[in-house]
C-alpha cells in the first residue's frame, strides 16, 4: 500500500499525456495514464483512483458525457475536466456534469499541480464529512440535512459535493421556506471554506444605505455618524463564504459594488481610497425571477452573469408533495429528539391532507407545524381538518372503519408507485427510470429488490 494519491489520467495526445504524467510524478502522485474513454472505463470497473484528470475530446467520445455517466453509476472521486475551450458554458457543463475543477489547455504545470493538489484535498474533506455523519455515498451527509426524506431534492442534493468542492458562485432560486440558507449553510460546510465563516445577510432586510454599509463597510467620517471605520460583511467573509439572500432586493448602488467585488476580488469600503483583497466564495438566493427584472433593467445584467454561474432552482412543496410523508417523519424525529418528548403520529387520513394542503410557506411551515405537534401532542396541520384530541388512554375499541397505515407503509407505498411509475415512462429502460427518479442506478436497483417489483408486471 503506497500513501501517494493515485491519479488517473484520460488524454489521448501522447505528448500530452507523457508530459502530464511527469509533472503530476514529479509532484508525488501515482499516475496511471489511459488513452480513451473505453481504457478509462475499464480501469474504473476495477479501480478506484483517488482522483480523475480527465479531457473533454477524446477519440472515443466527449469526457463531459462519460463523466456524468460515472457519476450517475456512482463514481465518488474528484475529477478535474481539461478543455481547450475556456467558455463559461462549458465550466458550468464540467461543473454540473460532476468536475471540480476545469484546466483550460494550454494550462502552465503549476496550475496543473495545484488543481490537483486541491481536487485531493477537497475530496479527502468530502469523505471526513461524510464518515463524520455516519452517512457515505450520493445520499450522505448533504442529503440527509437536506431533505431527510425518502425522496425530492435528491437531484439538487446530487449536485452539491461537487458544486461545494469549488469556488463556483452559485444562485439558488425558490420561494421563501423551500431552505435556500439551508442549502447554502451546507454549500459551505461542504466546501474547502469550512473552516472560514459563513457570513449571512438578507439584503431586504435592510433599507439601501444601511445595507450598503453592512455589506462593504465604511472609513471614518464616510457619511454622518461613521465616527470609526468599520469592516463590512465581505471582509468579514474573508477565507469563507458570503450568503446574500434576497438578492433581487439589493439597490442599484450595491449591486454595483458587489459586481466589482465579484470581478475584482476586492472590495471598497464607503469613502475608503484603497480597496481591500477578498477572499470569498459568494452564494445568493432570490425568490425573484431576475432574469425579468434584467429586461426591465432593475436588475445588472452584468451582476446576473456573474452570480448564475452555477443556478440551481428549490422546488416549493406542493411540486414535490410525494415527500411529505418523509418530511413530517423526519421533522417528528427531530423535533421529539429536541423537545425530549414523543409526539402524535400521524393517520394515513392526515398525511392526506398534508398532501392536498398548498404549503404556501413551503418546508419551513410544515416543520413549524410539525414542530408544533410535538408541543400539542397532536396534529393542527393548516388545511387539514383538526384531529380529535387523544380521550383516554385505555385501548379504544372505537371501530376505526379503515385501518390507519404506519407512516413507514405509507412511503413505502408512495415510493413504490413512483418506481413503478418511472419505469412504465421509461418503457421498462431502468438507467432511464432512476434519471426520471433521480436516484442512482444502483439506488433503483435496491428499491427494485426492496418493494419486488418485477419488470414484467411494470411493463406488461
Ligand atoms: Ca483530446
């Protein structure tokens, strides 16, 4: 067993190839080199290398296509995308496609060695975490905070130890309660930041001047009242990330001055000569569709560019209803384990009406109304008729006309129909059913075997 990293590299020029294995053995890793996609595949089935330097064009094939195939069949390891064409559009297909990095050839060794180098790192901390939660795999640790649920963000939640892994600013769109700061939180603690603050703002919170101050700090004497210079919140940042929330909230003036942050990588305090150097990773969020307000030119164009490098949309809740039934479990568990008391459990008549109800505050109400609950002890869900209050504790023999399912029956129930569901769509194709399911194939696999279902009766 050797201690040194072992890369593998998929290059089909040979000068190429030869001089990145030198560079990359020079720099103590083990390189193993392979000249196409079908030899990368091959060394995959039967290995598994610490991390893949991959080229986009290779003579079999696009290595963005086999990349987001490996992902979806389970590869883990960091992979670090080359390309000769450096354009926004083709880092953000490395980045959704699982890379996380991207070399623009012709790239110099040093840079080649330090991608390397942080791919490592960022996938070594990735694993920590992981084991550090007791979870391993695409549905980990990021996942379980995520959704806590059988199902629904999986999609969004795929995409994130590779978005976390790299510096990549990243927009996350939805309605108010579908956990956008949630995301963001675990954006950063997944990310090679982690040990750097989190600094969280809401940018319509504040009224412009005020925000503008908070955010990029002021000199002495500035403005009225600035008796003492004062570090803003992106400074304050430094070596971390910065959370802007409500974005499409933020004043002209500001948006201006955080694009210069964003392009500069350095920030102007209020009547400050000097910019300051800053190191930060920006994540923003907005219920708003800023794509509009740029038409309407409320919004910088400009700053949109920038900010929607890597988008990701949150779905609200009543887009995603079969999840509620894992949620309200998952909340219930929570809550109790916090409140140190047990709550009601839900019937199969109100997990229904869970399900009708439009959840306009999205997981943030349904928590709230679960959490509520377990103070109760039992179930005032908005939109569902009130359960009757527990009367005695003797074993009722009041004839329950239907008998109530756990709420493990009920998922199990739910997750089978959308299996079998997505398979029918799929006309029977599973890697097209567990992309429809966004689950892995592996995932489908097992749930195939857990609930038994049999291709036959899918199809037929
Ligand atoms: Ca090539």
């Amino acid at each position: 067993m050797s201690d040194r990293a072992e890369v593998l590299l998929v290059e089909d020029e040979r000068a190429l190839r030869e001089l990145f294995v030198d560079v990359l053995t020079a720099a103590g890793h083990e390189v193993v080199a392979r000249p196409t996609l079908t030899d990368a595949a091959a060394f995959l089935a039967a290995h598994q290398p610490d991390l893949v330097l991959l080229d986009v064009k290779l003579p079999d094939g696009d290595g963005l296509e086999f990349l987001a195939r490996q992902r979806a069949a389970g590869l883990r390891v960091p992979v670090v995308v080359m390309t000769a064409f450096g354009t926004l559009d083709r880092a953000v297909q490395a980045l959704k496609a699982g890379a996380v990095d991207f070399l623009v050839k012709p790239f110099d060794n040093a840079r080649l060695v330090s991608a390397v180098g942080q791919g490592l790192e960022g996938g070594a901390r990735l694993e920590e975490l992981e084991f550090a939660a007791g979870t391993v795999g695409a549905e980990g640790a990021l996942s379980a905070q995520l959704i806590g649920a059988e199902g629904g963000l999986r999609d969004v939640a795929a995409l994130l130890p590779r978005v976390a892994s790299s510096d990549a600013t990243v927009l996350l769109r939805g309605e108010s309660g579908t956990g956008k700061e949630v995301v963001a939180r675990a954006l950063h603690a997944a990310s090679p930041r982690l040990d750097g603050p989190f600094v969280a703002i809401n940018c319509a919170a504040l009224p412009p001047s005020l925000l503008e101050a908070e955010l990029f700090g002021f000199e002495r004497g500035a403005f009225t009242g600035a008796h003492a210079a004062r570090k803003g919140l992106v400074e304050q940042a430094d070596g971390g990330t910065l959370f802007l929330d409500e974005i499409g909230d933020m004043s002209a003036e500001a948006q201006g001055r955080l694009l210069r942050v964003l392009q500069e990588r350095e920030v102007a305090r209020i009547g400050g000569r000097a910019p300051v150097k800053v190191d930060i990773r920006v994540i923003a969020a907005t219920h708003r569709d800023l794509a509009a307000m740029a038409a309407q030119g409320t919004f910088r164009s400009d700053l949109l560019y920038r900010l929607n490098v890597v988008p990701i949309a949150l779905p609200p809740l009543r887009d995603r209803r079969q999840d509620i039934p894992g949620l309200i479990e998952h909340f219930l568990e929570k809550h109790e384990r916090r409140l140190k008391r047990s709550g009601p459990r839900p019937t199969a008549e109100l997990l229904r009406q869970a399900q009708a109800h439009a959840w306009p505050g999205n997981v943030r109400e349904l928590e709230n109304a679960v959490e509520r609950a377990v103070v109760l002890g039992h179930f005032e869900l908005p939109g569902a008729a009130p359960a009757p209050l527990p009367t005695s504790p003797s074993p009722a023999p009041a004839a329950s006309p239907r008998k109530a399912r756990t709420l493990r029956e009920a998922v199990a129930e739910a997750e089978r129909a959308a299996v079998v569901d997505a398979l029918r769509e799929a006309g029977g194709n599973k890697a097209e059913a567990a992309r429809l399911l966004g689950v892995s194939y592996k995932t489908l696999f097992n749930k195939l075997h857990e609930h038994a279902i049999r291709e036959e009766t899918v199809v037929a």
